[in-house]
C-alpha cells in the first residue's frame, strides 16, 4: 500500500491467475493449459519472423493485425471488419467491459464463472449482478430474460464447470433482449460445442470472443479475438486505439496466423483432448467422484467423502497440480486440466492411493 495510489489502485481486489511454479517434474493440470504443442507452421512462421538476424524486429507490427484478421475471418466466414484482435483474450474482454457493457442498468453474469469479470466491473466502475447457477450448476436463460438488463456476459462452456449450453439458448437471449449487448465468452468451445458466431449475422447485440490459448496450444503467444457486427468492432477499436495501437507484436501475428490457416493440426488437437477428456471424467466417476459434463478442457469434480482442499494438497505432495478454488457453492469441486494420457493416468493412480 502506498500514499501514493489512486482511489481505483485501493480499491480493487486483482484477478488470481493459476499457480506457475518452478519446479521441474510437476504434473501441471492447474491453469488448463493443452498438453500439445502448437502446430509446426505457427513455430515455423515465428521462426522466419524473425529472418537471419532479427532485422524485422526493429519495425512496428501491423496495428490492426490485417492478415490474422483475414485468416479469421476466413475460417469462420465473416467479414474481416467483423473481427477484432487483440493480446489475450483477457485483453480483449477488458476493452469489451469498458466499451460494450457499462449502461445505466446492470451488467449481468452467473455467480460462479469467469472470475475476471467482477475484476473488471471494478476496474471500470460497472455496476453488476451476478445471476445464481441452478442446482446443477447450469445456466438459466429465462432469469436473464427477465431482469432485462444493461448487458449479459458468460462463458460457454462455462468456467469453471465445464457445462455447455445449447446455440438455440443463446439465440433465444439474443431475440429476447435486442436492446442488451449479449458476449459470449468461448474460450473452451472447440472442445465440445458450437460457436454462436453462426447467429452473428441476425444479431447486431451479439460479440463472440475466443482465444488461442486453449484449442491452439498458444497460451505463450497471448492472442485473443472477437467477432461481432461491424459496429461493435469499431466500438472495441476506438477503445484499442485509446489505450495501445499496437497490442500484437510480429511474432505473435505471424504465429497466430498460421495456427489458424493450420485447421488439420487443430482439428487433430481438440479431438485428442476431447477423448482424454471423456476417459478421465469415466475414471474419476469410477473412483466415486461426481464430475459435472464437461465440454471444455478441463472437469470438475468432487468426492463426497474427501474434502477438496486436502485432495487438492495432497495430490501436490505427488507433484500433480489441480485448481482448487474457495468460493461458496464450489469449495469442494477440484478443476482438473485435461493432460496427456500418460498425465491422466498418473493423476488417476494418485487418486486410487488417496481415495
């Protein structure tokens, strides 16, 4: 604390971002990382960035990322004005919350989600409500519905559940408040479900954000992404263009961009992800865990008989480390990144021992 700090700086109570330890031989299944590596031509393409002796360094990247805007817009068959780029997708939803969802009514999104959020309601002075999860930790469209409020945001998959709703839930709020700005934040949707930048084209309300830090193995890189109608895109660039012209650097363009043109690597990614997800989730069922569907990378889970934060511990005298997180509702669920199948089997023997 310092004499010297804002009113904002006192105020806030930051983000908590997964353990990252130094330590060599953890099994690390904390912070949902893909446990593959990224596709060869991103490497490649970062590679020749950098040419004979990283001359091209001493440039200024592209500001407004034109050829990995292009790749995406491409690959999802939009407009390039229809997309945004920018470094994270935190980053991009940090000039989403400042440029799309601070109205006179409040900002709605589930009690138990994305905990960045009320980080950045704070940050900006949102006014918000967080919606209760039902019994089973779903998402009810209906109570959005009827607070009609200022804006919506939430994660589908949700995090840290994993749950997915269905395209038509989402289109239905989109129809049912056309006067909210509605983001949908799929960061995990390439490992079970359906992006809603399909309903983009009916709903001028409705901005999609992404990542390729997860189905892309690009959490290093730092490049996130939205998609919305143009006017929404222009809204988050006069914010981008107010706070840092040029959020990507030319590694990061150059590797983001082949990762995208590269669909067969990604393709093959998520699907070995989504099997080892699905063989985990059996697994620790038949150890006695409830493990909610999950269609991200990632499951939570609980044991009824053993408290969470002692798994959680004891499991990291294994070197294996999980998420455990002290909320109210989900103080006894552990979130378990998807590994490899060799980590999975490790974290499953562990369990076999402790439990």
């Amino acid at each position: 604390m310092s004499q010297f700090w804002s009113p904002v700086v006192h105020a806030l109570s930051p983000y908590t971002p997964g353990e990252q330890p130094k330590i060599d031989g953890l099994i690390k299944l904390n912070t949902n990382e893909n446990p593959y590596p990224p596709s060869p031509r991103a490497v490649a393409a970062m590679q020749a960035e950098l040419d004979v002796d990283g001359d091209r360094l001493k440039l200024y990247p592209e500001p407004t990322g034109l050829a990995l805007r292009e790749a995406i817009a491409a690959h999802f068959g939009v407009g390039t004005d229809q997309v945004f780029v920018g470094n994270s997708s935190d980053e991009v939803l940090a000039h989403t919350f400042i440029g799309l969802l601070k109205h006179d009514r409040p900002l709605l999104f589930p009690d138990i989600t994305y905990s960045f959020y009320p980080v950045y309601c704070r940050l900006y002075g949102i006014d918000y409500q967080c919606v209760p999860l039902d019994a089973q930790f779903a998402i009810r469209i209906d109570d959005y519905i009827e607070a009609r409020p200022g804006a919506v945001i939430f994660p589908n998959p949700n995090a840290p559940t994993g749950r997915l709703l269905p395209l038509s839930d989402i289109e239905r709020l989109a129809t049912a408040l056309p006067d909210s700005p509605i983001v949908i934040d799929e960061a995990y949707i390439d490992f079970g479900g359906e992006s809603a930048v399909a309903l983009i084209a009916d709903h001028p309300n409705l901005l999609v954000t992404q990542t390729l830090s997860k189905s892309r193995s690009l959490a290093g890189l730092r490049v996130g992404f939205a998609i919305g109608q143009p006017a929404l895109i222009e809204g988050l660039t006069r914010v981008k263009d107010s706070f840092n012209s040029y959020p990507l650097d030319r590694l990061a363009l150059a590797g983001a961009t082949a990762a995208v043109q590269d669909r067969e690597w990604f393709d093959q990614t998520r699907r070995r992800v989504i099997a080892s997800r699905e063989r985990l989730a059996e697994e620790l069922s038949a150890l006695g865990f409830e493990v909610l569907p999950s269609a991200a990378n990632f499951v939570f889970a609980r044991h009824p008989r053993h408290d969470a934060a002692t798994l959680s511990a004891q499991l990291r005298e294994r070197r294996i480390l999980v998420r455990h997180f002290k909320a109210p509702r989900i103080d006894q669920f552990l979130r378990i990144t998807v590994g490899t199948n060799a980590q999975c089997d490790a974290l499953v023997e562990a369990l076999q021992d402790i439990v």
